[in-house]
C-alpha cells in the first residue's frame, strides 16, 4: 500500500451508519460488515470559515477538507460540480409558489451528476492503490466510471442493464471500458458486479457499496447552501434511485451546520420514484420494505433500483427531515419533459421529470405552501436517452 501524506483532506475514520463502528480509512473499504450497512466518512471538521471559499475553484474541490482526498496528487478531476441553480419564475407563478428552483446537473462532465461520485470515488480509489473497477449502473453512473477511469489510467468494467440507451451504453466503450450487458435490472447487474469483483480482484465500487462516492454526491448539498447565500429552500425534490445523493445532501447540511456555515431549519426532503419500480415509496408509506413487488424497467432508468442498499438510510433522512415520498407514472414523466421543455426551455432527464411531476402532485395534495421555495434536480442530459 502506498504511504499518503495529509495536504488538506480532514478525514478521520470510516463509521457503521447503524452503530457507528469504526474502520480504518487508510485502507479499501467497502460497507460496513457489522450491519450490513454503508460506511459513512467521519472528518475531524476544520475551522474553517465560509468566507474562505469564495476564491476556491468552482468545482467540487472548493471543498477540499471536506472531501476525502490525503494528497492533492491523487485527485482525478474532469471539471466537475458548481452547476448553475436556475430559477423558473414563470413556472413558479404559473404553479402559485413563492419560488421554485432547479439544480442543473446535466452540464455536469459525463452529462450527470454521477461525475461528483465517481471523481472523489476514482480519486480515493487510486489513492489507495486500485489498479481495476467495476461497477453496477442504470447507465449513468457507468459512463462516469468509465471516463474517470480513463483519466486515472485505471481498467473500468461496467455492469449494465441490456436495455439501456445506446448511448449510455456507447459512452462506456468509448472511455475504454469493458461493458457487460444483463438481462434485468440493476440488482442483477450487482450480482454479477460482486462475482466478477471476488474472481478478478477488481474493486466494486456500486452505489453505497463504498463509501466515497457519497462524500462527491455530498458537494450538491454544500453548493446549494453557498450558491443560495446559506439560505436552504424550504423543500427539496430528489428523484431517488439508490439514494445517494440524498443522503450525501443530508450529511453536508449536519456537517454545515457543525461548521456553523447554516443555522435555522434543515428542508424537507422529498423523494420521488416511478410506478414501475417504487420500492421507497412503499418503505416510507408502510414504515417496512416490501416483501415482494414488480420492479419493471422505467423510462427514468436511474430510478428503477429494486433493491437500494441504504434504504434505511434513505427513510430516515426523509423522515428526519419531515419529508414525504411520492410515485409519478411513466406517462407523466414523458409529458413532465415537454412540458419544461416549452415553458423553461430546458430538457429535462426522465430523472429530472420525474421530480418535477413530483412537485404538480405535492402542490395538488396541499403538501407544498405557496410561500415556501421548492428546489428541484435535473440529474441528467435528455440527451443521453436517445
Ligand atoms: C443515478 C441517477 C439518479 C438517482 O440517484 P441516486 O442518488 O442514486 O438516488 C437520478 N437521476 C439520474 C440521471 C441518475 O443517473
């Protein structure tokens, strides 16, 4: 293993999300075996001030002490992160809110904001030595591996549904990886992500299943609070597939507010699925997780995961948070697209529409006031889709 020296990273230790057990961060880690649960990074917080960040790059890497990275060396950056926060005044008044805001992660490198992830999961990865990654995608967390791969020089294998977009599919080849087509959904794709992982010695980096690609997604939670003025929307709207960036938000707010970069109330954290795969949407709604269900593949390809390793993790930040989960159909996914396309003139990602579709419903229930400021994700490039 190679030596690393401390330049800016403030990471302490690894912990059990369920008990809090400690594991070393200096060597590969993957869950915590204790509870079967993730692994969450633990930082020894810094004094830091927020006013020092304003002459720091505009990319994820304004966060440096809060990203796990030991050695500026190591960091594998392709310009990832400080995408724009629009806000769609016309929509707003067209709905009867104060405000509605949407995050656009779809100019992210890659076209998703799967690129936050995989650079600090790739970053760490090389910092300790990996050589090969594999990975169990919908289709765009893969093409972020396979291109922050081919940046590190790493060798990239991509676990993927066979009808997936060809585009998604295509990227992969390209950045150089081996691309291994499943027929089914994520959940099986994983399967044979963690067989290939014990036969080849390849290093499973799927969601939640290590534990930095969550210390990347973390950085949209951060940005939105700098990009706001510290001032946090009422209610955040997250179409939600493995939960990762949920839960990433969820751990910058606590560690923000421990810095005393916010104060004041935490948003409501939304999360919203599709008819075909909704499993978290029943877990929030009954308090277990369903037994057995339908999962069929959905337009929206980032939500169709049956089987979200953290699904704890994710009720409790909904819960904590006094969130509400919400399913939209296939349908309204389509038109949600078109919809934003005429109005706001931007392309939303099926993900992206979803989440949208998901606010008209929770402005039809009463669950949103027309005083409170909504924040919404596009999470990806319509364009992908194709
Ligand atoms: C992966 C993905 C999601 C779901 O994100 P999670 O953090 O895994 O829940 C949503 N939208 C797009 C475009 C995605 O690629």
């Amino acid at each position: 293993m190679k030596t690393v020296i401390l330049q800016g990273s403030l990471l302490e230790n690894l912990v059990c999300a369920q008990c809090g057990k400690a594991y070393p961060a200096s060597v590969l880690q993957t869950y915590a075996t204790c509870c079967n649960q993730p692994l969450l990074a633990h930082y020894q917080l810094p004094h830091l001030s927020k006013k020092e960040l304003c002459n720091r790059p505009q990319s994820i890497w304004r966060y440096r002490e809060l990203l796990p990275i030991l050695d500026d060396n190591n960091i594998v950056s392709l310009g990832e992160g400080w995408t724009p926060i629009h806000s769609l005044s016309g929509m707003a008044s067209h709905l009867g809110l104060r405000e509605i805001l949407l995050k656009d992660e779809s100019v992210n490198p890659t076209g998703s904001f799967k690129a936050r992830g995989l650079s600090v999961a790739i970053s760490k990865a090389k910092e300790l030595g990996v050589t090969h990654c594999i990975i169990s995608t919908a289709g765009n967390a893969g093409g972020a591996l396979s291109a922050y791969a081919a940046k590190a020089g790493m060798r990239a294998t991509v676990v993927m549904p066979a009808h997936t977009p060809d585009t998604l599919k295509e990227e992969c080849r390209l950045y150089g990886a081996e691309l291994i087509l499943m027929d089914g959904l994520i959940d099986t794709c994983g399967k044979k992500a963690r067989q290939m992982a014990t036969e080849t010695g390849a290093f499973d980096i799927s969601t939640m299943k290590e534990p930095y690609r969550l210390e990347g997604k973390k950085t949209i939670g951060l940005e939105i609070a700098e990009q706001l003025n510290w001032h946090l929307p009422d209610v955040i709207i997250y179409p939600t597939g493995g939960g990762t960036g949920l839960i990433g938000m969820w751990k910058a707010f606590r560690e923000m507010q421990q810095l005393n970069w916010i104060t004041g109330k935490l948003p409501k954290m939304v999360i919203v699925q599709s008819e075909n795969c909704n499993p978290m949407i029943q877990m929030f709604e009954t308090g277990t997780f369903p037994e057995s269900f339908t999962a069929k593949p959905s337009v929206a390809n980032g939500l169709a995961v049956p089987h979200p390793f953290a699904k704890d993790l994710i009720c409790e930040v909904v819960r904590e948070s006094k969130g509400t989960a919400i399913t939209v159909s296939e349908k309204e996914i389509q038109d949600g697209i078109a919809k934003m396309a005429s109005q706001e003139g931007l392309l939303l990602s099926p993900e992206g529409s979803a989440a949208y579709m998901g606010l008209r419903k929770l402005i039809e229930k009463d669950y949103v006031r027309e005083d409170e400021s909504v924040l919404l994700f596009n999470t990806g490039a319509w364009y992908k889709y194709r």
